[in-house]
C-alpha cells in the first residue's frame, strides 16, 4: 500500500501546526498516562472510585453469561466421564471407603480438638461470611489475574477480605465498587498467602506463580519439605486470611522448587464467600509502651 | 431508489464512516467482560489487535492522541491500572506515525511484522506495568500469549478489511 497522503501537509502553516499540535498532545498524553501508572503503584487505592464505578457499570454485562460458559466448560467433562464410566466408578466406590475411614477419624479428631479447646478456654473469633457472590469474570488477557465478583460495599465488602469457594481459598479483595469488586487470585504473582503444611504444620509463603499454578517459599533454609500431594491450608498469620482455609496441593516437588496446583478452581466454582478480616488490628503499628492495649486474642 | 442521496441517507453515511472504527476498538475492548475465567494468559488482548489492524489499515481515520480516551476506556473496563493502555497505545501510533513518514510503502508482510513488533511492545509493556504494581511474572509464561497474539492478527486484520468495505459501502 502507498504512502498515505493525508499525512503530508505541504506548504499550509495552518495544517502543519495543527499535526505538531496533535503530536504535542500525544506526548502529553503518555506523560500523564505514566505519571497516573506511577500514582497508582505508590498508592494502589488512589483511583479506587473510578475504578469501582467500572466495575458496577461492566459486571452485570458478565453475569448474565456466566451459566451458558459453565454449560461449555461442562461438555468436554461430560464427555469423558461418559466413556470413562467404569474404571471411574471403582476408583469412586474406592475413595468413598477411603474418605469413610477418614470422616471417622476426623470426628474423633474434632471431638478431641473441643475438649482440648475447653480445656484451654480457647475461643475462635466468630467467623460469619460477610456475604456470598459469584465469580463472573476474570482478566482473562491479561498477565494478572484477577476476578470479577457480583458484591460490593453494598453487602458489606471491603478491600483486603479473603474469598473463598467450597473446595478452598480463591483470593482476596482488592478494588470494590458498590455492586462489584475485583479479587487478586491466589495464583496472581503478586498474591502471597501465608500457609502452613497440613501434615506437620510447617509454615510457608504461597506466591501465585502466574500461569495457574502457586510456587510454594518455605520460611526455613534446609530441606525441601514438600512432598507431592501435600495439602496446604492457611495459616492465619498476618491476620488477613482466616487460619483452615485449604489452599494448595503439591503436584511437584523439587529440590529449589515447589509446584503446587490451587484447590479452588475460580473457573469451575459459581459460589464464592467473603470473609470478614480475621484480625483487623494485626497490621497496626504497636502500642506505645507505657499504656498497654488489649489487641484481639 | 433514486440514484441520488437524501439528506438523511448522506448524514446516515458520513456518521458510519466515523463511528465505526471507534464502536469496533469500544467492542473490542468489552471482550474483557465476556465470562471466561482463565488460569493463564493465552488469550490475545483483542482489543489491541483491532486498534492495531484499523491503524495500519487506514492511517487516517486517526490521529496520535485518539489512542488516549480508547486506552482510558480499555484501562476502564478490563482492571488495568489506569495509564496502562492510555501509554502504550499512544506510543504504539507515535511509532507508526514515525514509521508511515519513513518508509514509503507497505504490504501484507510489511503490515504483519509492524503489527508484530507492537504486540511485542504491548506485552513488555504490560510486563513492566504489572512488574511496577508488584507482580514479578516470570517473561516465559508470556510466550504463548504474545505467540497466539502474532497468529491471530491476520485474522483481526480481514474481519476489519470485511468491517472497512461495509464501512466505505454505499
């Protein structure tokens, strides 16, 4: 294709000013753009009503659809349990002798836990959900991960409450309109979960690694002490995430490395609950001190 | 029907001559809010494939600064930081304006590579913008996406060669 002409002005001042202009402006231009990009790194909520105002304006085009992708999603699945039918339901009737076994001792083990509680006049802080919402979109081009949820500050929704499905932990809050809210995933790379291993509770850092999969920091140098299929569950340390909160399974572990997969999956899960913060005043500086305050628990 | 245009008919014209690039980019950039919940980045931006195919295609129906209220509204809608597309695009069309004033013709090929080397600016600078708000993603699990996004744009560039003639038709 030739040279486009319109570009050309010829000898018009006129015309070749009002194309420096545009260029003037254009430049301009970028320069705010990245003076706005540098405000919102230092300050992450400094735009928060624009954004929030987005959000409500966009999220409900996104839930109408939700159930015909779920649908979608669904086919492929559908499919192969179809033609895996048999092989499937030995493995199932194996699991649920399995997870029998396992409810038993863990009754027993919720039994004991309560005497023991009562023993030490333990009492977890009530944790009702501030509300339940659903997951209908995510920025699905984009390097970042995050999620739509169809709850604002209108149900009660603040920046930095944990999400989480049935099956485990989906992310926290971190921009809320009044109907919608956007949550950081857990597999975002700028998500960090403290955790701790279910087997002997050795605690961790969860750091989403950004292509649905969660890298696993241990706190101590030494051996690596995953092994694969290792549960990880939130250990409530920073007062953020609610501690039991099942997060992650090993799939690799090697010697530098752990890879672990998410046990919620946001792109199957419909229902998601939002959780009050589990100790609010965790991040506030100390107390001076001369006067000595009463902190939560 | 006569041969000759109403005033009506004309404005009718005139009108989707200018708004149509503009609604397609707006539509574009609203794929975001479709309901697809992803656990990796593979999908194109299309909304930057569409801004990208319009540019090359007719570089007239827009100057530099039109990239900054369409970024403003991509930035809007799909949770970018704000800022994000607002830069990136402008800079993208300052250097297409660069390079139309420099090199004297283009073709398919010409187009594609262009159009490849701003996909390529588009997720370092995307890269760059999550690096500053605290997301350290590692540069191979870009690959797939950039790779699908170099791929797709032929295609992005005949839906709007088709949108362009019905645009132009009478």
């Amino acid at each position: 294709m030739a040279s486009p002409s319109t570009r050309r002005t010829g000898f018009s001042r006129r015309a070749q000013y009002g194309l420096f202009l545009g260029y003037v402006l254009a430049v301009a231009g970028i320069l705010f753009a990245i003076l706005l990009l540098v405000i919102a790194a230092v300050d992450p909520r400094g735009f928060s009503a624009l954004k929030g105002a987005a959000l409500d304006v966009t999220t409900p085009v996104a839930s109408g659809g939700r159930s015909v992708v779920g649908f979608f999603t669904g086919i492929g699945d559908s499919i192969g349990n179809y033609f895996m039918a048999g092989s499937q339901n030995a493995d199932l009737k194996r699991e649920v002798a399995q997870n029998r076994r396992k409810l038993i001792e863990a009754q027993a083990t919720a039994l004991e836990n309560k005497r023991l509680k009562a023993l030490l006049k333990v009492r977890d802080a009530e944790m009702d959900e501030v509300t339940t919402a659903r997951i209908v979109g995510s920025s699905f081009d984009s390097l970042r991960r995050l999620g739509t949820l169809t709850a604002g500050s209108s149900e009660g929704v603040e920046v930095g409450q944990a999400v989480r499905g049935p099956d485990g932990l989906i992310g926290r809050v971190i921009e809320r309109g009044r109907w919608a809210s956007r949550v950081l995933l857990v597999t975002d790379t700028a998500s960090r979960v403290p955790v701790r291993l279910v087997r002997d509770g050795t605690p961790a850092m969860a750091v989403g690694h950004g292509d649905g999969t969660i890298d696993l920091n241990t706190l101590e140098v030494g051996e690596n002490p995953f092994r694969r299929g290792d549960i990880l569950v939130t250990s409530g340390t920073g007062g953020l995430f609610p501690p039991g909160i099942p997060v992650a399974l090993v799939v690799r572990a090697e010697r530098e490395r752990t890879v672990a997969t998410p046990i919620a999956d946001p792109g199957e899960i419909d229902f998601a609950m939002v959780l009050p913060i589990y100790q609010a005043g965790a991040d506030e500086p100390l107390a001076e001190p001369g006067e000595p305050k009463a902190g939560p628990r | 029907m006569s041969r000759i245009a109403s005033a009506d008919e004309y404005g009718y014209r005139i009108a989707k001559r200018q708004v149509v690039p503009v609604v397609t980019t707006i539509l574009a950039c609203t794929t975001d809010l479709l309901p697809i919940v992803m656990e990796q980045p593979l999908i194109p931006d299309f909304a930057f494939l569409v801004l990208v195919a319009w540019r090359l295609l007719r570089p007239e129906i827009w100057s530099a600064q039109m990239a900054l209220p369409l970024g403003l509204f991509n930035d809007l809608v799909s949770g970018h930081p704000i800022g994000q597309s607002m830069a990136l695009w402008t800079a993208c069309f300052l250097a297409f304006d660069l390079i139309d004033s420099r090199v004297g013709w283009r073709d398919y090929w010409l187009d594609w590579l262009f159009a490849s080397l701003a996909i390529v600016f588009y997720a370092f600078g995307s890269w760059y913008v999550a690096h500053m708000m605290g997301a350290r993603i590692e540069m191979a699990i870009m690959v797939p996406q950039i790779l699908l996004s170099l791929l797709a744009y032929p295609f992005v560039a005949r839906l709007i060669l088709a949108l362009d003639r019905w645009r132009l038709s009478r």
